[in-house]
C-alpha cells in the first residue's frame, strides 16, 4: 500500500489529519488531502502533501479529489459530540452525499482500496439501555435501530459501501470506530467529544481559579475510547486486509464518563464539585466494542491505557487554552 495516490477525505479534521500525518512519516510521497474547511482551519498541515479545499458533496467535487488515487480514505462528515449529533440530524445525515459521490468517483477512476469511517452509533439502541454492557459485536447492529440521524447515515453508507463491492468490484473497507480521541482535534465549539470536553471543562476551572465541573448526565453512563494511535493502526490494517464486512475497531477499557472525569482530574491535579445535567445530551447508557472478530483476523488490540492517551490529550489542549485569552476559554 506504500505505492499509488492516496485520497484522504476529511483531511482537516482530527483522524483524517492524523492520518495524512501518518503516512508523511510512513514515506507515502502522493497524497491529496481534502477538506471542506479553509486550510488555515486544518488541525494538521503536513508536508509534501496536495491539500485541497473541496466540498464532497459535490460529485464533481469527489471526481476531482479522487482522479489518478488507487487508495480512498473517506474520513469526511458533518459531525460531532453526542451534543451535535443529537441536535442536527438532517446535517449529519447530508454526510450520505460524500460517500455516496466519493464511492462513484472511486468506481469511475478504478480506486483500488475504498475505506469507510463507520461508527458504534450503528448499533442498535436495545443492546445498548443499561450501563452494565455486554461488548457489542458486529451482528448487533441488525434489526436495525441505530442512533437516529448520524446512526442511520452511517449505516445506509456500510451498505452501501458492500453493494459498490459486490456489484462492482470496489474494494471497500470499513471500520466501525469506537469514540477516538487525542491531541490535534475538536474541544471547543459544540462539535467536542467527551474526552476533549472533559478535559477542557477540567482546564477552564484550573485556569479561572474556580472549583466546579457539569457533567451531561448522570456520570454512570459507561464508554472505552479508543486513542488515536491505535485508531491509525487498525485503519490501515483493516484497508489491506480482505475483511469485508463492517468491523469494531475500539478499546475495551470501559469506564463511566465519572471515572473518566477522575482521570483527568488526577492529570491535572484538580479535585472538582461535580453538577451533573440530566437534561443534556448523554447518548446511550452503555457501550463498549467486543474486539474477538478484528483480534481473530489482524491479532489488533489497542496498546494505550486510556490514562496515557488521555495524559497526552489534555497537555495538548492545556497548551491550546494557555495561549489563548481567558474570553476565548
Ligand atoms: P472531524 O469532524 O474532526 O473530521 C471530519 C472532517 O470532515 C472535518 O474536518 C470536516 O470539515 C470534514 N468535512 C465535513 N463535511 C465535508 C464535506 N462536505 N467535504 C469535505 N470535508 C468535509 O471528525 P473525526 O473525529 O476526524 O472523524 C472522522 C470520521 O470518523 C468521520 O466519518 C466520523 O463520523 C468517524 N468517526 C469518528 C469517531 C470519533 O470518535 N472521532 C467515532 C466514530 C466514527
């Protein structure tokens, strides 16, 4: 896979700009990386690369970013924290034009790998109401009742991802990401995940001096996060393997979001009151990924303690914050 034009879809985002990174390291020497965004907005800019801002929606547009690449990496959607996915469902479910047109453009230009950024928010909603999980495994995603809007976008796409695949011979590849977090992604703004919102509200009271933390939810709500690493590693796995249904790719560390706030607060050497807000958004009681599947065919598991990942998070968003004015915290 060292060879050949590589696609990176979302390439201004958190995994996407990861990714580009990655491969720079790894010697890829033809890439196009490709946002939406303004480049100035990209959490990462790496040399050597072909950065292009493009909208994927646009057919026109995905024919463009994917023209001459052999690999396509869709990591590009509208989407965010349970607090964004739970307030615009129309916007994240729009995301089915980018891979929709993104896996026409690859069909077109005879791509030779096509991976798809799935998600745990496929699964259905009953294997998931109490905190005490069972690990999902990939056939609970059917019957089908995925989160509504993100869920079901992402789902309609892992489909349509196989039909390109059986009906047309393209390659595709899809993971099923459990929450992934790390330095050089969303913390502010609405768009954050748990771990990143964790770890700025847990800043914000260290750097106003104040001694409070709200918390969305009861705080028992159970999740493992996946970091970014171990994320990279999977993905590309999972792209040059012949794996061709969805498959987890996540951590099972499972902690509560209240053990995940200790964490943080230990990181930081804070102790904070704790309010918890029953009326946010708090996504589902319980998830984790049951890795037996992509164990039994990769022999992958993530290697970083949610402590050390978590630890390398929040000295990357203190650093953000420090530099900013205490009105923009
Ligand atoms: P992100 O929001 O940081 O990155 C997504 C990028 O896609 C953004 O930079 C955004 O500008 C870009 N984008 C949106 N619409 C676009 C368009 N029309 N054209 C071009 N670019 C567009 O998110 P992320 O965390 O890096 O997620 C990457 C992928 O992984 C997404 O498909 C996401 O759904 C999936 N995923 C992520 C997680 C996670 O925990 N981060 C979990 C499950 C699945």
């Amino acid at each position: 896979m060292n060879s050949g034009k590589v696609l990176v879809g979302g390439a201004g985002g958190f995994i996407g700009g990861h990714l580009v990174a990655d491969l720079v390291r790894k010697g890829h020497q033809d890439i196009r990386a490709v946002d939406l965004k303004p480049l100035h907005e990209w959490y990462q800019l790496s040399p050597g690369v072909e950065n292009l801002q493009l909208d994927l929606r646009d057919l026109a547009a995905c024919e463009q970013a994917t023209r001459g690449a052999l690999t396509v990496y869709n990591l590009a959607a509208d989407m965010g924290g349970m607090g964004f996915i739970e307030n615009n469902r129309a916007l994240c479910m729009l995301s089915v034009l980018i891979n929709t047109h993104l896996l026409m453009a690859a069909r077109k230009f005879e791509a030779k790998r096509f991976f798809f950024a799935s998600s745990a928010c496929v699964y259905a909603a009953e294997k998931q109401v109490s905190p005490e999980v069972v690990a999902l495994k990939e056939s609970d995603a059917y019957p089908a009742m995925p989160e509504d809007g993100y869920g079901w976008e992402k789902l309609f796409s892992e489909r349509m991802c196989r039909h390109f695949r059986e009906d047309f011979g393209l390659a595709t590849r899809v993971a099923r990401y459990h929450n992934v977090y790390g330095p050089d992604g969303t913390y502010d703004g609405g768009r954050e995940k748990a771990p990143a919102a964790v770890c700025r509200k847990v800043i914000q009271a260290k750097l106003a001096g104040t001694d409070e933390i709200e918390i969305w939810g009861d705080g028992n709500q159970t999740r493992s996060f996946m970091y970014i690493d171990d994320c990279l590693n999977g993905t590309k796995a999972i792209l040059a393997s012949d794996i061709l249904e969805p498959i987890n790719l996540g951590s099972n560390e499972l902690v509560t979001i209240n053990q995940l706030v200790d964490l943080v607060e230990e990181i930081a050497g804070s102790k904070l009151k704790r309010t918890y807000n029953l009326k946010a958004p708090k996504g589902v009681n319980g998830r984790n990924s049951d890795n037996a599947l992509i164990q039994s065919y990769l022999g992958w598991q993530p290697s970083t303690r949610l402590r050390d990942g978590l630890e390398k998070t929040y000295r990357w968003i203190y650093d953000q914050m420090k530099k900013r004015t205490p009105k923009e915290n």
